[in-house]
C-alpha cells in the first residue's frame, strides 16, 4: 500500500518532535511562511532567495519543520505522501553542492513519471537529473539503530530511477538547511522494471547514465555511503529522530552515484545496468 499522511497527522508528528531536547517547543510562525513560500514557488515557478540568506542560524530540526509543514500543505490539497528521497549520499553530490552530509525529502505521488514518460520541464524551476537505486519496502520500519539485516529483509523491490531534482531556491549558494527545506529539491522521479528483494552486492553494481543516447554519467553502487542500503539505514535513524518511520510500499531513492546534469527539453534520458533494468524519461 501507499503510505497516506493526513496534515494534522504530520503536524501531529512535529508536535512530538518539538518536545525533544535541543528543539524548539513549537513551530514559529516564520516557518511556517516560509513552508508556504516554497509551495508558491512551487506553483508559480518564481524562485525565491535563500533561507539561510534571510534566517541566519537556522537549525536543521527547524528546516524539517519547514519541510514536513509543506508536505503537509500539498497533502491538504490532495497529494499522497508515496515515500521518501536521500539525497547527498554520494563524493559527487555532496562536493557538487558542497554540503558534507546527506538529507531527506518527502516523495508525493504528483512527482511520479512512467518510465518512457514525458515529463514537461515547464512545470519546474531548475531541473537536474541523476541516475540512482531505489527500493520498494515490504515491511514497516522504525527506530533507532535498525541493522541492514532487518532493511534487506524489509525491502520487497530494486529499481534503478531517474530522479529530476528542483531547487525553488536555485542551487547557487544552497547551505543544507536550504536543501532540507526545500524538500531536499524533490521534483520528478521515474522508476525502472522492478527486480524482487535486494540484488546482492548492490555496491558493485555499476549505472550508466546516458543523454541522447550518449554516456554523461557513471558510478557504482558504493558510491552510495558504500552500499545503497545504508542510506535506507540512515533514513530511517532520520525519521526516527522526528517521531516517524517508513512504512511497507514506501518508495525509498537511495541517492545518485555521480553529480547531477541540466535537464534540456527535448533529450532522452536513460540509466542502466548489469542486473536491472533501465528507466528511461523524455524531457519536453
């Protein structure tokens, strides 16, 4: 099943992580202008300035905040909440952006394209594209310090995705608290044929991505915090730290395994490898 979060219940899920140490008790009313402010951005396609260059000192808890409010507002105005994204996972990535560690986004089933399909790059501000692993859960998972033995056991499907990243801030200058807010630059993702369980030795499998047919980026799986089941590891121990967890049909991307590349109406898009199949997104 596809995991369905009403706002009240994501606001539910702040309440309880406000009370943590270290947090604040409630949300300010700043944040949630400005969770409303991503969403207008979202919707006219007028990108607006930095968080970090208006909010100094803004805290990653409060950027979570920002975030899961703005799930919220989109889930108020008929998304579903389908999973969930882990981005900077990989050198590349995270030197690209200069951010140092991952992050997470919320997925809505809105940004779901058909592999094959036509996504129109009209409706996004500044759209990149990676190639990546993901997985479909089988099973819930929650808490702190859940082994990879139980998130293999967990995980029902792999694919290999496409994932469009969306910066209603734009990319220049972008500090992590920027990217949290922003969810984490969720726009578009397409998944590949699925493959039953876990493939083994995930960290060996290498993905090619190719534009009009020509190869513009490659990694192995390893270059995913060394195994792209430990992003799904670190998702969880993230989710678990604000009162949540996955659930069974949740879409998890594991993040790419090379830097991102513009997205240009009119080419094709591919990612590929040994042992699963391909997905594959025309831009227009």
């Amino acid at each position: 099943m596809k995991t369905d979060i009403e706002p009240e219940i994501l606001e539910a899920l702040f309440a309880s992580a406000a009370t943590r140490p270290g947090t604040a008790s409630r949300m300010q009313p700043w944040e949630h202008e400005e969770a409303q402010r991503l969403r207008t951005a979202e919707t006219t396609l007028e990108p607006v300035s930095l968080l970090s260059s208006r909010q100094s000192g803004v805290s990653l808890d409060g950027a979570y905040r920002i975030q899961w409010h703005g799930a919220a507002l989109r889930v108020g105005e008929g998304a579903r909440v389908v999973g969930h994204k882990v981005g900077l996972t990989s050198p590349a990535m995270q030197q690209q952006f200069g951010i140092d560690q991952p992050d997470s986004g919320i997925l809505l089933d809105y940004m779901s394209v058909a592999t094959e399909g036509v996504l129109c790059l009209g409706d996004l501000v500044a759209p990149r594209v990676e190639g990546e692993v993901a997985f479909r859960l089988g099973s819930d998972l929650c808490g702190t310090n859940v082994g990879e033995e139980t998130i293999r056991d967990a995980v029902a499907e792999t694919f290999l995705a496409l994932e469009v990243i969306d910066s209603r801030y734009g990319f220049e200058g972008l500090t992590l608290a920027d990217s949290v807010a922003d969810n984490a630059a969720c726009g578009r993702f397409v998944l590949g044929a699925p493959v039953a369980g876990v493939v083994p030795e995930l960290g060996d499998e290498f993905l090619t991505l190719t534009v009009d047919g020509a190869v513009a980026g490659t990694g192995f799986g390893r270059e995913i915090l060394g195994d792209p089941i430990r992003a799904v590891a670190w998702l969880v121990n993230r989710l678990a730290s604000l009162g949540a967890g996955l659930r069974a049909g949740d879409i998890v991307l594991a993040g790419a395994v090379h830097a991102s590349l513009p997205l240009v109406a009119g080419q094709t898009v591919a990612v590929s490898s040994p042992r699963l199949p391909q997905a594959v997104l025309h831009a227009a």
